[in-house]
C-alpha cells in the first residue's frame, strides 16, 4: 500500500514538474525545419520500384512452380 502511494504521488509530481520544464523552456531553443523539398513521399522511387519487381517475380514464380497434384492429405 505504501509503495502504490508513493508511486502515485511520484507520477502526480512528474507531471506537475514536467508540464512546468516545459513551459519554462526558452521557446529559441526549438528551430524550424525547413519543409520545402525535404521528403519525397508522393513519389515510388528506385527502392520501391525494386521491391515491387521482387514481389512481381516471386508471385509468378509460385504460380508456375505450383504443381497441381490431387493426392489425398491423409494416408
């Protein structure tokens, strides 16, 4: 019972304290990031253009390796 109060009490002045830090932190220490031409999301790429002709080759590659045997499971 001591321990869970404690760590109650524990959480509760952490979160006081925290939200307190944070204000209290001088607002030049975050920069911008500049956004323009930074990611290129909307586009596939090489890499995903590679992946998706891998994923292609493996597709075909299980379909004509697929032997179509009807031998029952169970002896």
């Amino acid at each position: 019972m001591v321990i869970r109060k404690s760590l109650a009490s524990l959480a509760t002045a952490g979160l006081l304290l925290g939200s307190t830090a944070a204000v209290a932190a001088p607002a030049a220490s975050r920069s911008a990031t500049p956004v323009a031409k930074s990611d290129d999301l909307a586009g596939i790429g090489t890499f995903g253009i590679i992946v998706g002709v891998l994923v292609l080759a493996g597709v075909i590659a299980i379909i004509a390796t697929k032997h179509h045997h009807h031998n029952p499971v169970s002896p």
